[in-house]
C-alpha cells in the first residue's frame, strides 16, 4: 500500500513538473517574441504572416486606446474598440506601467490559458492525451494565432474566451458558459454568432436561465448606449463614414477568396471540419456554429466588397477547428483498432501533423519567399548561405535608431500641444509614432485622430483639402478641411509625411514629418470613388 501511495505521488510530482516546464517554456518563448517584434530598442518584422502584417497601424492605436481607458469613459462608446477588450488591455497596461513591451509580454499568460485550455476540452471531449497534445501544440505554435493573441486587437480577447467557453461547454458547466459567451460581443462584434447559436440551444432545452446569462451582457451594453451613452446613431454611423471613403479609395475592400486557405489549411478543414459533425463534438456544438457565422459572414462581406480579407478576422475559428483536428485524429485512430494497422494510422496522423508544421512554418512571409526560390533554384539565397544565422539574413528591422526616433517624434508633438492651447487636434498617419504617445501629457481638450489613409492616399478622392479619420468622441469620426494656420482659429497637427511641397509649417524629427494647419470641422465631404485600377496607375 505504501510503495502504491509513492509511485502515485512521484507521478504526481513528474506530471506537475512538465505542467510547470511547458507553461513557463511557452510563457518565456512568446515573451520572446514579443521582444524581438516590438522590444523596447529594436523591431524585426516578423510578424509578416499569411500574407499580411499584423502589427501595423490598426494595433498601435489600439494600444493607444488602452492607456486612455481609465481617462476617457467615452473609449467604451467607440465600437473601434469594444468596452471589455478595452478594458483587459487597460489593465495590462496599467500593470506593466505602460511600457509597450511588458504590456505586450503579458498577453502572454492568456496565450498560454488559451492553449491548455482547448487540451483539456480536447482530453472532456474523451480524446486520446497524444491527440489532444499534438493538437494543442497546432495551436501553441501557430504564427498568425500567437501574433494576433500578442496584440491588442480585440481578437486576441475573443480568442481566449472562445477557447474558456469551449472548456466549460465540454465540462458542462452551461451557466458559466452561458455568461462566457454572453461576454463576447462586448470584445467583437462578429461573436454574436456564438450568442445566438447558445441561444437556439438554450431554447430548445427550455432553459431560462441559460437563455439570461447568455443575452444579458449585450442588452445592458445596448441599453446604456441608448440610454446614458452617445445613441444608436452615433454609435454606428462614423462606421458607414469610414466605409464610403474605403469604397472610395478602391484598394481595401474585397479580395480572393481563396485567401482563406492562407489560414484555414485545406487539409486542415478536410479532417477538423468532418469531425465537429461526431457525436463527440456535440457539447461544443454552439461554438461550432459561433465559427461557421465567422467564416460566412466575412466570405460574403468580402464577395461583395464591403469587407477586406485581413487572415485576423478569422482568428475566432481556429480554436474550434483545432479541437475538430483532435476529435478527427483520435476518431481515424480508432476506427484503426491495434496491430500493424493501429501503427501505420499513428505514423500517418503524425505525419499530417508534421504537413501542419510545414504549413505553419509557410505561411510566415520570408519562410515562404524562402521555399519558393529553394523549389524554383534547387539551393539557397547567397545570403542565406553566407550568413544563415544571422536574423538580418531573413528579417527587416526599425533599428535603435529609427525607433528612438519614434520616441523623440511623439515627445516633440507631445511639447506642442502643452505649449500650444491652440491646437485641438492631433492627426496621425504615421501610426508607430501612436505606440510612444502619452495619454496624460495630451491636453483633455485635444482630440487624437487616427488618420483614415495618408494624405497622398486620400487626396485624389477628397474635393478640397480635406481629411478625415475617427477618435474615441462622440461623433467617433469627422472630416477636416485645412488651411494656413491662422490666429483665432482651431489647428491641427498632422504627424506623417503629407508629401506637400515647400509647405511653409512643416518640421521634420528624425526622418517624420510635422505639419501645422488651420483647422475646421466639417459634417461632410465630396467623395470621388476611384477604382483600383485607377489607384494603380496613379
């Protein structure tokens, strides 16, 4: 009985052991990453994958947003950012004292959550630990996943709680799911799939209460917005602004469809997507019909040019879908029975996980460029070959220099707007700058606009001198017609290269361009659309 009780104790002991091993592995390897994306004195970009950048304007201002969301209430009426999302990544970077790189670092530990989570649905769903390991391990080191979950997008929120309803729907613990999944469309909007699909099922099994917790949360949000914030209209309509400049623009909405397959893997979908249909999978059945919304409501929004293709977008699928890999591995493995046969399917399902690998690997940019000239050439770039461990070699980088430069071009913005009462707006185009501006030294009556397309960019569609862009204020969005600036008059400082010649209030800082403008308000603008072909040729 004695020798029993050790041997329990010492595989408890073991078990904890590479428990505590693998989470502070994953935890230094993404912290890791971080650090060499967006550390603290140098950028590699490296986080050019599946055929798009993900740190890029879209998450500096996010991130911006973040440090205002215990200074600005109004930050949580702006459906740019939604208020919990909002909310996590003000608290993170409240925590990491709004250093851009720890805040960042601790997107880690949901990371991490994330992972072990969608394992051990995988192990309550009745998987074997093998497919329920190599799975989870899809997931751990899948670059567009750990990239977006290292960001502040709302999808790296989104994704953890899809990953913790997956958990409590294959534990059955409904209400707590319930309010989960309730949760979601206060981070992103397109989880509403994941609240109406709870809701079928809840009305079926005539649960009330489930039926509560998972509408809830939204309907208070959509109460208060009524209510006590900035309406219906406000809410939405800086929306349908953006969207008539991006249509006009011609070069953002729309895309081929067959993008998909950058991210979703064809043979992937052929295994994952069968096997959310098995018994087994059934709990987890509304979050499978969360992802189907992702996915047809984007693949419609693109067909018809209201939408881009960004591969983030459909971040919220590859949980599910990894655990509909690990229900159809461990489903073919025991059609297979014991014996030879049982070993050949194992080689084979390891293998497929191998292909999985590759694809990962692939759909990182240079790694890509890189198979593409080995395949065309038959040997290695004479860089590659020369220097193959030198990160250089593959990657581009903002070196020191370029980004205290970026440090040194918000400080020197930062200067103006204390010194200057005069200026109500701060522009910028120049979106790295956004990850160096602090929130508490911009005068509260400065509205920072986060520009709608550079200067060059917008102006063969804009009649006038105008701009525009959108701000966390009630209206959210505003166009701007610009002159000379004059005394009395509002002014705008626009950060970003405008290309404008001999402009006589034009400074530059390290390289970035500063330009002063008499500024106004304006409720519309005359929009000419152009085509992309236009684009092109101009």
């Amino acid at each position: 009985m004695g020798e029993h009780v050790l041997n329990d104790a010492v595989s408890k002991t073991r078990t904890n052991f590479w428990f505590v091993f693998l989470v502070v592995s994953l935890i230094a390897f993404y912290c890791g990453i971080a650090w060499l994306a967006r550390g603290e004195y140098q950028w590699w970009y490296i986080d050019f994958v599946a055929d798009a950048n993900v740190y890029w304007g879209d998450d500096s201002y996010r991130y911006f947003l973040a440090k205002t969301a215990f200074r600005n209430p109004d930050v949580y009426w702006f459906n740019f950012v939604l208020p919990l999302a909002v909310f996590f990544d003000g608290v993170l970077t409240t925590i990491s004292n709004e250093s851009l790189y720890y805040s960042r670092a601790l997107k880690s530990f949901p990371l991490v959550l994330s992972v072990f989570l969608v394992y051990f649905t995988c192990l309550k769903l009745d998987v074997k630990r093998v497919w329920a390991f190599l799975s989870a391990g899809m997931l751990a080191f899948f670059p567009l996943y750990v990239f977006v979950s290292l960001s502040f997008y709302g999808e790296s929120w989104l994704v953890f709680f899809i990953c913790l309803a997956l958990f409590l729907l294959a534990d059955k613990k409904m209400r707590a799911a319930a309010l989960v999944i309730g949760l979601m469309p206060l981070i992103r909007g397109e989880s509403i799939g994941f609240v109406a699909s709870f809701s079928l099922f809840a009305l079926l099994q005539r649960d009330r209460k489930l039926l509560f917790w998972a509408l809830a949360p939204g309907s208070i949000y959509f109460c208060l917005i009524t209510t006590i914030g900035p309406g219906l209209q406000n809410f939405l309509g800086w929306r349908l602004n953006v969207a008539d400049v991006f249509e006009a623009v011609g070069i953002w909405y729309g895309g081929e469809i067959e993008r998909v397959f950058d991210v979703l893997y064809l043979p992937w979908l052929l295994i994952a997507v069968p096997a959310l249909f098995l018994k087994e999978a059934r709990p987890i059945w509304p979050c499978a019909i969360g992802a189907f919304y992702i996915v047809a409501r984007l693949l419609i929004a693109v067909e018809l040019d209201r939408s881009s293709l960004e591969p983030r977008f459909f971040l919220g699928v590859i949980p599910v879908l990894v655990v509909g890999l690990a229900l159809g591995l461990n489903k073919l493995n025991s059609f297979c029975g014991s014996g030879q046969k049982a070993i050949c399917c194992r080689v084979m399902s390891v293998g497929f996980m191998g292909l999985l690998l590759f694809l990962h690997v692939s759909s990182v940019h240079v790694a890509n460029e890189l198979i593409d000239y080995v395949a065309r050439n038959g040997e290695l770039p004479p860089s590659v070959a020369d220097a193959p461990l030198e990160m250089g070699t593959y990657f581009k980088k903002a070196d020191s220099e370029t980004v205290a430069g970026y440090r040194e071009y918000a400080e020197i913005a930062m200067q103006m707007l204390e010194r200057n009462p005069a200026v109500t707006t701060l522009m910028v185009s120049e979106s790295s700058v956004l990850y160096f501006l602090d929130p508490k030294r911009i005068p509260r009556h400065v509205k920072v606009v986060f520009a709608l397309f550079g200067w060059p960019t917008l102006r063969p569609v804009m009649e006038g001198d105008v701009t525009t862009g959108y701000f966390p204020h009630p209206p959210f969005s505003a166009y701007f017609a610009l002159g000379l600036p004059k005394e009395g008059e509002s002014l705008l400082l626009y950060l970003d290269d405008m290309k404008v010649e001999k402009y006589p209030y034009h400074w530059i800082v390290k390289g970035n361009s500063i330009y002063l403008f008499s500024a106004k308000e304006i409720e519309g603008a005359r929009i000419k659309k152009m085509s992309k072909d236009d684009y092109l040729l101009r």
